[in-house]
C-alpha cells in the first residue's frame, strides 16, 4: 500500500509521462491552433464565436490537412 507521498510521485510520474507522448504534444498543438483560428473567426464574426463552434470549423477547414 502506497502512502500519500508515495502515491503523489506516482501520480507526478505518470502525469510526466503523459506529457511527454507525442500525442499529447500533438493534442498541445492542436489546442493552439484552434485558439488562434477562434480568435480570428471571432475578430470576422464581430464576436466571440466559442471554443466548440471554433474547434469543429477548424476540424472541417484542417483537421484532415494536420499531420498524424
């Protein structure tokens, strides 16, 4: 049985681990894009146009193009 300490670097550990796949650093990059293209459909648009509306206009414009 792990004590809190013991289970807090396991947890750190593993969430390090996480970080470091390249599919999280894919998602990372993802993320980032789609903030820059709400940002800019927001600015055309004259409004805030939200994350969800952002994310799935940038997935029909880009998703396919976005390298695996």
């Amino acid at each position: 049985m792990h004590n809190d300490s013991s289970a807090g670097r396991d947890q750190n550990a593993m969430d390090q681990w996480v970080k470091n796949t390249r599919l999280f650093r894919q998602w990372e990059d993802i993320k980032q894009e789609i903030l820059l293209h709400k940002w800019y459909e927001s600015e055309k648009a004259g409004h805030d146009i939200g994350w969800e509306r952002a994310a799935v206009d940038w997935m029909i414009r880009h998703g396919r193009n976005s390298k695996p």
